[in-house]
C-alpha cells in the first residue's frame, strides 16, 4: 500500500539499527531481489497493513473461543449421554444371557437327572458347560462397573477443561 515510489525527493528518516538488523535486512533485500531501502519499505507497508487489535477486540475473539469451547464441551456430554444409553442396552443384554445360561444350565441339571441316553448326556454335560462358563465370563468382567469409572473419569477431565476456560476473576 505504497503512497509514492521513494526516490531522492521522498521525506528521509535517519535511523538506527541494533547489531546484526543491518546484515538480516541485507540478507532478505538480497533474497528477494530489492534494495535494502526497498525492503525496510515493504516490510514497514506489511507491517502497517495489519489491524491493529485492541483489548475490545481480543476479548471478544477470546469470548468466540470460550463459545467454541463450550460447544465443544455440550458435544462431548453429548457423547457421554449416548454413551450411557448404550450401556444401559448392553447391561440389559448382558442381563439377559446372564439369565438364559441359568435357564439354560438348570434345563440341562432336569436332563441329566432324568437318565436319558448316554449321547444325550453327554451332549447336555456339553451345553450345560458353555452356559456355565458364559455365566462365570459375565461375572468375571463386570463391564458395567469399569465403564462408568472411565466415563466418569472422562467427565472430571471435562469438568477441569472447562473450569480453565472459564474467565479468570481479576
């Protein structure tokens, strides 16, 4: 956003450099094809091309930002809402096969004790096993209990998030 091409006739500004500026102006003059007054120029014009940012306008970008973390922080208990309406399916599920293997498991105990054949049996023993060792895997888990832990450990990290994000009282 030049106002006029400097040339000898152009208002002059006797100036001082700190030790080394002179050699980095030289250097990027060099890289980009200028004069060193060329370049002291262009990089005051880009300089004075930027907006200036007041505290106003600062703290309405941090304010844009606080929203952003806000909404991000309402999608991630989003999250958390579905996450524990899927567990409540899967406990309810779990509860259930946790309740047929015991169906399954006394059915097999009536078989036996009637005396049916050796094959049947033997095929009784078998499911009456599988069902055993789904009800112990189920108990074993516990899946529900360690789920929450970690869900709720999530929701003390969001709570700190957002603690931080909040505006400082000062």
């Amino acid at each position: 956003m030049s106002v006029g091409k400097p040339g000898r006739g152009s208002d002059q500004f006797p100036l001082r450099l700190p030790d080394g500026l002179r050699d980095q102006i030289k250097e990027r003059a060099e890289a980009n094809g200028r004069s060193m007054n060329a370049e002291i120029v262009a990089a005051i014009e880009g300089a004075l091309d930027q907006p200036d940012l007041n505290a106003a306008q600062l703290r309405s970008l941090l304010d844009e930002e606080r929203d952003a973390a806000d909404r991000a922080v309402g999608v991630v208990q989003a999250q958390f809402d579905l996450i524990d309406r899927y567990k409540a399916v899967l406990d309810t599920a779990g509860g259930q096969v946790y309740q047929q293997a015991g169906i399954i498991e006394s059915l097999c105990t009536i078989i036996l004790s009637l005396g049916a054949s050796d094959e049947v049996i033997e095929m009784a023993k078998k499911i009456s096993h599988a069902a055993h060792k789904e009800r112990i895997k189920f108990e074993e888990k516990d899946t529900l209990r360690k789920g929450r832990s970690e869900a709720s450990g999530l929701q003390d990290i969001i709570s700190t998030a957002d603690e931080l994000l909040r505006p400082s009282k000062e």
